[in-house]
C-alpha cells in the first residue's frame, strides 16, 4: 500500500501529460475556434472571388481551425497563419482557374495573433495593397508576391516591427516613391521587392542597409539606373547572404561596396549592362556559392582570382561578348563547381585536361559560340558526370568526341556547328537512348541511320550528311528535324510504323532530301503533329486523305515535289492551320473554299501548280494572312476588291496575334521555312519569315483594272502582279504604300501615267513597269531616276529619265525659248564683227604700208634712210646728257674729299 501512493501520485502527472503532447502534436485537437474570428474570416472569404471554390470548406457549419488553408494555434485555437497563395503542386496543377482575386476586407484586422498571411499567386487586378495591413501588428511573414497587385506601395508596412520576411516582388504594376519606412523593420532577414518601381527612390541602397538582420535582398528588374549613383558609393550589409540585382540598367563599373558583403553566398548581377574589367577582388568573396554576371558588358580576362572561392557551385559568366583571353586554368580548382557558363564570349584557346582536374562535380558545361578549341586525349575518362553541355560553335571537331561515352547522365547534348566531320561511332545511338534533347545540326557527320531508333524528346540532325533510308523511331520522339541531309527511299516505313504508345510527335522535318516515292495514308497513327515539312524531295502521287486526321496541325509544307491532284477536303479538319505551302508541284483543280475561309492562315503558298479558276473573295477574311502567293498558275478572273480588308498587310509590319512559325521546345526552336520568289529572285526565307509581307499573284490570266483598294495596303513589302492581263490606269494611292519594297507590273496592258505619288515610297528598291501601255513622263525627283531603264522597257509612250527618250514638252520648252536665244546670238554676232573689223583693218593697214615697201624701191630706202637718222639722232641726245651727267658726279665727290 506504501508502494501504490507513488503511483496514485504518478498517474494524474501522466495522464496530463500524455494530453499535452497529443494537443502539442495533433492540429486542432481542441476543436475550438474563437467565433469572433470565424466571422471575420468569413467576412474575408465574401469580399473575394473564388471562382474555383477553393474556400468551399470555410462555412458556419465547421470548425474554423480546420479550414483549408487556415492554421490556430493548438492550445488557445486563433487564428495565426493563413497559407492562401495559388496552389502549384500537382495535385492542382498551378492555373489561372485557382486564383483568388476581388477586394481584401479590412476584417482581418480581427486576427489579432496572425503572423502568416500568404496571398501569393494570385490576381487581385491592379488593386492597391491595403494600407490596413500596416496595423497587422503580430505578422511575421507577409507574402503578396505575383499577386497582381498595382498602384504605390504602403508606406504603413514600415509598422510591422516584427516582420521576418516580405515580399511584393513579381507586381508589374507596383512602385515606390520613398523607402524611409523600410528602415524600421529592423527584425527583417527576407525582402523581396523584384519588379517592383523603384526608379524614383535615389537612396534605395541607404535605406536597406539600414537594416542590421536583413540576409537576403531581392532587387532584380526594379529599374534602378546609372542616374542612381549617388545611392551606390557605400553599403553595411553585415549579415547579407543573397543578393540579386539582375535586369536593372546599371551601364557603369560593379561599385566597390559589393566586395565589402564578404558573407555574401549568392550574387546576381545579371542584365544590366556593367561594365569594365571583371575585378580580382571577387576572389575576396571566400563564401561565394553562386556567381552569376552574363548579359553585361565586361570586358577582358576571367579574373584568375575566382579559383580561390572554393565553396563556388555556380560560375555563370555568358553573354559577355567582350570577355577575352583563355580559360583560367585555375578554374579547375573549384572542386565544387557544379556549372561552369562561359558561353558566348570572346574567349580563346584551348581546353584541356588541366582546366578539369578537381571538377568531380560538374553537371553543367556551357562554352557555346566562342573560339575555344576542345582539345583532350582521345583516351581522357573526364572526373564529372555532366548532365547539360553546350558547345554548338564551339570547336570540338573534326573527330567524334570519344569521351561522351563516358557520360551516363547526360539529359542534353548541343554540339551543332562545332566543326565536326566525322561518322558517327558505333557507341552512339545506343548510348544516346537517355537524352533528352540531341542538337547536332550544321557539322558535317555522316553515317547510316535505317537501323536507329531514335528515342530522343528533341533531335536536330539537320544540315550533316545523314544518308540511307529514315530511322525508326519511338512514341517519345516530339521534334523530328532531319532536313538538308542524304536520306533515300520512301516515307512509309516511317509514316506506317505503328507503336504501342500513342506517338508524341509534333515536328517533322525531313526538308530537302532524296526521299521518293507516294505519301502513305497512314498519318492517323501520328495525331499529336503540328508541323510537317517535306519539301524539295522527290514525292509523287496525291495528298492522302488522313492528314485530315491531323486536327492539331499548324502548317503542312510539301512544296517541290512532283504531287498532284486535288487538295483533299478531308484537310478542312485542320481548324488552327496557319501555312499551307503546296508550291512548285502538279496540283489542280480550283483552290478549295475551306482554304480561304480557315481564318487561322497566316501563309498560303500555292505558286507554281496547275490551279485554276477565279480567286476566291473570301479571301480578304483572312485577316491574319501575311504571305499570299498564288503565281504561275492558270487562275482566271478578277482581282479582289476587298483585299485591304487584310489587316496584317494594312497594319505596318505588326499584325495579327496569331503566329505558328516559331515554335519553342525546351532548348531549341523550331522555325518554318520558304523559298520566296521577291525582286525576281528566289531566297530562303526563316528566322525574318515572320516579318515578311507579299502579293504575288504574277503569271496568271488575271484580267480588269487593279483595285484601287490593294493600294491601302500599307505594309506590304511585295507586291507582284505582272505577266497577267490587267488594264486601266495605277492609282494615286499607291503613294501610301510606305513599306513597298518591290514592285512588278511588267508584261500587262496597263495604261496612263505613272502616278506622281509613286515618288513618296522611299523604301522601293525593285521596279518592274515593263510591257505596258505607259505615257507620259517618268516621275522625277526621286530614286525613280535610278533604276535601270529596262524597268520601264516596252512602254512607247513613256519619257524622260531614266529612258533615253525625251518627252514633247522638253522639246517644245527649247522651242519657246529659241526667241530669246536668236536675240543674245545676234547681239553675240554684233561684238564678234566689232572684233573682227579691228583684226582686219589692223591686217589691212599692215600689209598696206609693208606692201609699199616691199615693192617700190624708192620708198623703202627713203624710209630705212628715215630711221637711221632719227637713230643717229637719238644717240648723239643720249651721249651729251651722259657725259653732262658724269660731270655733276665728279663736282659732288670733290666737295665730300674724295679722290676723282
């Protein structure tokens, strides 16, 4: 019994006890909320929109405490956190559906112990953060980033005094005018203010310095400029960490102060146009983890200093294009380095072994598009297992890199234009099976691939010298780009392959190869393609009627080939078709209704086939259209009077949202390509496709006058109508062409004058007016003047330059001013016979006297007796006044005392 009261004791210590730490362990045990708080979160919940119901559970009829997104605290049951940013996980997969958005009801202020509020992630429309949370006074953390938030930011915050961490970044729409208050949050480690306006505060960095805990600082496109200088000479950053001042527009030196945050583990300093050398005192930074600088301006040599920080995993210094001298050997001492950017500067060199000696743990190696040379033993067993390199313009050539075998985690592999020429080794195609994404376009690699399945998301082999037939490949493939090699055979094995798994492919690509043979009806078994390009092979045979199962495809490209008959109806199917490139084949028939009522067209391409019939008004619906070429056909009828209903061709060089010939996958992109006939040459037209605009509807049998209404195009860079029948006269509106480059009405019945406004398209650089009925003159002032006159060749009527030809009006303007010219010719005469009667009286008189004297004798020796005595004369003259003369001298130098 002695024994048991210990025990008695024991029991009710235990007991309680035991409920303290189910309370302490399990939320909401108590199951009690406080009601004044449950009302005034419902108060909240009604001034919201919650157009996805996440707020469903928030009712009378529940304990507010088990609320989703509502943490009490277990023992006293108020509210202290509310976790209400957008979900991202994969349950809800992050979409627009789950925003919260409306008005933020003062009755949070009720929440008197809330120290979590989190409304990040959703879209409050431009709305003003309430100033009311200022007096919030129990918040710890405070999260209203990317939450749509607009307007200036409260300078109320600055009350929150025990706030640990804010962020308002990632709100386009907000701005700061002052950031005084900031200061009086001195408990705060957390600011993240990226994309907020900060370009009115000039002394930003005074008033975050301020801040003695802060340890990381999110600044990153806040608009912070040179003209904010002053605000840059000196910081106190004593317990910083992170810094990230990336996408701001700096333009000067990395000031000095940064090399003070010697506990600084993550800097970015990315985009933002620094410049000068990259300094040696980034090597003071010993605790440095991540150093980010591309997209600036430096200049110089990688610093050898940065192979002191060995904590370093991150070095990313791309973009710099300035950079210059070789790799630092020193680098290979990082032995945390985890990725090494250095991509797209103007480094040299080679890379060898020496530059990875202690890199065991790099994953990531990027040296794209500098003139770094890859020079290793073919034997070299690297120490890194990367899993991301980027070397396309990088010299890795000729051979093969041997040493890739070694790499068993690799997920990319980007060597395209890397100099190259080589077959692809045995090891390679099994050994690739686990990457992701293959980009070794534009070398010169070679090799049989009939017996590869490829099983790569992405692969680009294009441009190499690929040959035999197609590759097999697997339901993972997505993008397919084989174009520019040898590939042989036909299609069909590859189009008729059926798989297990639904086939992801979107992008097929096998361009200009040697492929023969007829289209397989099989494309059912492919529904997820976008893109197909099979031009400039040798296919036959018609357009089979399953690519009308093809309801997601974006542009179907078959031009020059030896295709015919007619385009299928099944097509129609295609609802988001943006370009139909049917060119240089045998197809006829009328062009399909459906072709010029599928709004979504942004090219049609049908020049060079057998098409007839008129032009289908519908046409002009196609607002977004920005290529139309219908040349070289056999279309009858008129022009359209309504094709400046076209918006993209009448809006500058802008127009319409909807663009399908740029797609983005990951890494790559993938472009549509054309041939285009413009300025009577044929080019390939890519990465500016998207910005050309152009009518060509030449050599047909068009006939009528040219619309007046096609000259409102104003963006049109092309336009071609020549070789048809067209006649009347050219529009004085064609001066409102302002972007016309090209011009060609040759070879039509044209008539009249060519239009004086002509003069206003500055842009025009070919003209073709050729083979009409032309008159009058050639407008002058302009660069009209300069194009060659076979331009306007074939035009009887036509004058003036460039043509040799002068107009009747010049001729008759001498005409009129003959009159004139008679009178100044015949005063011209007057004082030319003046001169002449002098010059001949002058002979005459000479000759008269000279005569007289030559043939009678007499009188020429009366004459030379004549002047012989007026020379006797002269001298005796002459030597009486000298002797006079030396006599004066004499009597002048007897007066002076000197000697005669």
């Amino acid at each position: 019994m002695r024994n048991s009261r210990p025990m008695i004791l024991l029991f009710p210590l235990i007991c309680f006890l035991s409920s303290t730490i189910s309370i302490l362990c399990e939320p909401n045990t108590l199951g009690v909320c406080n009601e004044k708080e449950k009302h005034a979160l419902l108060r909240f919940k009604q001034a919201l929109s919650d157009p996805a119901n996440r707020l469903s559970s928030w009712s009378m009829d529940e304990d507010c405490c088990r609320w989703e997104a509502v943490r009490c605290n277990n023992v006293t049951g108020r509210v202290v956190e509310l976790h209400l940013g957008n979900p991202q996980d994969s349950e809800y997969e992050f979409s627009i559906n789950f925003t919260l958005g409306g008005e933020i009801s003062p009755a949070l202020l009720e929440l008197e112990f809330l120290s979590y509020l989190n409304l990040s992630w959703n879209d409050f429309e431009g709305r003003s953060i309430p100033s009311f949370l200022g007096s919030m006074g129990s918040l710890r953390r405070l999260d209203l980033s990317s939450a749509g938030f607009g307007g200036v930011v409260p300078h109320q915050l600055g009350n929150l005094s025990t706030l640990r961490y804010l962020n308002l970044g990632y709100n386009s729409g907000l701005y700061v005018e002052n950031l005084d208050w900031i200061s009086h949050l001195s408990f705060l480690k957390y600011l993240g203010l990226g994309w907020v306006d900060l370009h009115r505060e000039v002394h930003w960095l005074e008033s975050m310095s301020m801040i003695p805990s802060l340890s990381e600082l999110i600044l990153s496109g806040c608009r912070l400029d040179r003209n904010m200088a002053s605000s840059l000479g000196y910081a106190n950053f004593t317990s910083l960490t992170v810094l990230y001042l990336s996408e701001n527009n700096f333009n000067l030196e990395i000031p000095n102060w940064l090399f003070n945050l010697t506990s600084l583990a993550i800097l970015n300093l990315s985009e933002n146009q620094f410049k000068g050398q990259i300094s040696e005192s980034f090597g003071q930074l010993k605790y440095l983890e991540s150093l980010k600088l591309r997209w600036n301006s430096f200049h110089g040599p990688i610093p050898t200093s940065i192979g002191n920080l060995s904590s370093l995993r991150h070095l990313v210094l791309g973009r710099n294009t300035l950079i210059n001298g070789t790799l630092p050997t020193s680098l290979g001492l990082l032995s945390n380095l985890e990725n090494l950017g250095v991509g797209g500067t103007s480094l040299t060199g080679n890379i060898s072994e020496v530059h990875f000696t202690t890199l065991s743990k790099l994953k990531a190696l990027s040296i794209y598009e500098t003139s770094l040379s890859f020079h290793v033993n073919s034997n070299w067993t690297p120490p890194f297992q990367l899993e991301h390199l980027e070397a396309s313009s990088c010299k890795m050539g000729p051979k093969f890199p041997a040493w890739l075998k070694t790499q068993k985690s690799l997920s990319h592999l980007f060597l395209s234009s890397s100099g190259i020429v080589d077959t692809t080794p045995n090891w390679f195609w099994k050994w690739a099976t686990s990457i992701q994404e293959i980009l070794l376009f534009d070398n010169r690699i070679s090799g049989e691939l009939s017996q590869v399945v490829l099983n790569n998301t992405i692969i680009n082999l294009s441009s190499n010298r690929f040959s035999g037939q197609l590759p097999l490949l697997s339901s993972n493939v997505v993008v397919l780009n084989i174009a520019n090699n040898s590939f042989s055979g036909q299609i069909s094995p590859l189009i008729y392959r059926k798989m297990n798994e639904r086939s992801k492919l979107e992008v097929l690509d096998i361009s200009n190869n040697a492929l023969s043979g007829e289209l397989s009806d099989c494309w059912i078994h492919w529904p997820s393609l976008t893109h197909i390009n099979l031009s400039s092979n040798n296919l036959s045979g018609e357009i089979p009627n399953s690519m009308g199962s093809l309801v997601a495809l974006k542009a179907l490209s078959l031009q020059n080939n030896s295709l015919y008959g007619d385009i299928p109806s099944s097509l129609q199917n295609c609802k988001v078709l943006g370009l139909i490139s049917l060119s240089d084949n045998k197809f006829s028939g009328i062009i399909p209704r459906w072709i010029v009522e599928r709004k979504t067209l942004i090219v049609i391409h049908l020049r060079s086939n057998k098409f007839m019939g008129d032009i289908p008004p519908q046409i002009c619906q196609l607002s977004f259209l920005r290529v139309l070429d219908l040349a070289n056909n056999s279309l009858s009828g008129t022009i359209p009077k309504c094709l400046n209903d076209i918006s993209a061709m009448a809006g500058g060089r802008s127009g319409g949202h909807i663009d399908v010939l740029v797609e983005d996958y990951d890494y790559d992109t993938y472009m549509e390509s054309l041939i285009l006939n413009i300025k009577g040459r044929d080019s390939e037209y890519k990465k500016i496709l998207r910005y050309v605009r152009m009518i060509d509807l030449s050599s047909n049998n068009l006939s009528g006058s040219i619309p007046i209404e096609i000259f409102s195009l104003s963006g049109l860079q092309s336009l071609n109508l020549s070789h048809n029948h067209l006649t009347g006269m050219i529009s004085m509106e064609i001066g409102g062409m302002k972007y016309l480059e090209s011009l060609d009405l040759s070879g039509n019945n044209l008539s009249g004058e060519i239009p004086q406004t002509m003069a206003n398209l500055t842009f025009l650089g070919d003209l073709n007016l050729s083979y009409n009925n032309f008159s009058g003159r050639i407008p002058s002032g302009t660069q009209i003047q300069t194009f060659n006159p076979l331009s306007f060749i074939g035009n009887a009527e036509l004058c003036g330059a460039p043509l040799p030809k002068n107009c009747p009006e010049d001729e008759e303007e001498e005409e009129t001013q003959q009159p004139i010219s008679v009178g100044e010719n015949r005063e011209f005469q007057e004082i030319a016979w003046f001169y002449i009667g002098i010059g001949s009286g002058f002979f005459v008189g000479l000759w008269g006297v000279c005569g007289c004297l030559f043939f009678n004798k007499a009188w020429r020796h009366a004459y030379f007796q004549y002047l012989d005595d007026i020379k006797d004369s002269a001298y005796v003259v002459i030597a009486i006044k000298l002797k006079w003369l030396h006599q004066k001298l004499g009597i002048y130098n007897a007066g002076n005392g000197e000697p005669i």
